[in-house]
C-alpha cells in the first residue's frame, strides 16, 4: 500500500549531485553502471520502506528511559573512556612505484623534518609545509588518541614519549613518522547521561528488528501457497 514517491527521488539525488559536484557525481554514476532512473527508482524504493517502518513498526516498540538504565547497569564495563594522549604527527608516506634509490630519499626527508624541529622549528609548522598526514591541514594535531587507535608502531613509541617530546623516526607500512606527545587524559567510567542516547538508539534498532521478524512471520503463516511441479516426459 505504500506507492513510490518518485519526485522527491528525483530530488534527493540532485542535492546529492549538488552536494558531490559534477565531476564527482559523474564518476560515482559510471561506476554504478547503471541508468540514473534506476538509481532515482531504488531511491523512491528505500524511502517507502522507510515510511513503512516508521508508520507499521516503530509505533510497535515501546522503549523508555528503565529499559536503557537496565542494559547500561547490565554492561556497566563497556562504558568506559579509554586512556588517551594528546598527539602531534608527521608522515612521509612511503610510495612503492618510486625507484629504490628515490625511496631512500623518503626517509631522508623524514630525517631532515626531525633535525628542522631540533633546531627550533615549531613542530606545527613542520607538519603544516610537509607531512604527507590528512592532519597537515590541522597543524598535524590528531587530538586525543587511545592507544588502541594507533598501529603497533607509533603504539610503541607514544608509551615513551614524555609531554612535549618529539619521537625519533618511526617506520610503518605506510611511511616514515614522528611524533610529538602532549598531556595525558585519564580513563574514565561514563555516565548515564552520556550515553543514554547510543543506549536507546541501540534498543530501539533491536527492538525494530525483532518487529520486523514478527511481522514477516505473521505474513508468513497468513500466506497460502500451492507449488505444482510437472511430472517428467517420459
């Protein structure tokens, strides 16, 4: 009973290619390999499945805030901030197309960015002009890292450093790194408050699950179904 809203597909998927640009969206469209009113349609199809779960099984599910105090009591050890460091990067990503004699030149870079900071250079700056990091564009900042977050590499060498150390040079699978360490946040319990909202967004999924299941089998056992197989030809 839920028809396909087609224009506001039609709609979605402009501000989409707004929102990607032309040459983007041109790209993601041919690696689709399909016509664009496929797309528009299998959009129209998700947004009525959307509206059905919203009309026929959300109304469903009744949550409140006790069943969300009872699974955080229950998981009380899951809910918690893990210790984290502040931490400063810098990467020379390794590039294995180049020639070996030109990949030795990567490490000297890594080198020379390390002796430009011994000799004064802000760290940040450094960063900034020459790390090959996404976090270049913040000064090379990475903000408070867990040490789960890091690879088994920088893991090892962020244990060691003291607040306002610079690593030595570090080799990865990716690159050539150096690391600048600042203060340390302890680990901590969360509260109730802070994670009420991931609790019962997680609850509600579940719960929106198993409504589904229920509905699936009531139409299951509602359905009469007849196969016939022919005999074989002899």
């Amino acid at each position: 009973g839920y028809k396909l809203d087609l224009p506001a597909a039609r709609l979605e998927l402009a501000k989409r290619r707004d929102a990607m640009g032309e040459k983007l969206y041109g790209e993601t469209m041919a690696m689709q390999g399909v016509p664009e009113e496929t797309v528009v349609r299998k959009l129209a199809e998700n947004g009525a499945v959307n509206r059905w779960i919203a009309e026929q099984v959300e109304p469903s599910i009744a949550l409140d805030e006790t069943d969300a105090k009872a699974y955080f009591k229950e998981h009380r050890k899951e809910f918690v901030l893990p210790t984290a460091r502040q931490l400063w990067h810098i990467l020379v990503a390794k590039r294995p197309n180049l020639p070996k004699n030109r990949q030795r030149l990567l490490r000297q870079n890594a080198v020379d960015m390390r002796q430009r900071i011994a000799e004064g250079m802000s760290f940040q700056r450094v960063a900034t002009s020459g790390s090959d990091c996404p976090s270049a564009m913040n000064d090379g900042n990475l903000g408070l890292v867990s040490e789960d977050r890091l690879n088994k590499e920088l893991r090892a060498a962020a244990r060691k450093l003291r607040t306002g150390e610079v690593s030595g040079i570090i080799e990865s699978p990716a690159g050539y790194h150096l690391l600048m360490a600042g203060a340390v946040a302890p680990g901590r319990k969360l509260d109730f408050g802070e994670v009420k909202g991931q609790i019962m967004a997680q609850l509600q999924g579940e719960s929106a699950a198993q409504a589904m299941d229920r509905i699936k089998q009531r139409a299951h056992e509602a359905a009469h179904a007849r196969v016939h197989i022919a005999a074989p030809k002899k």
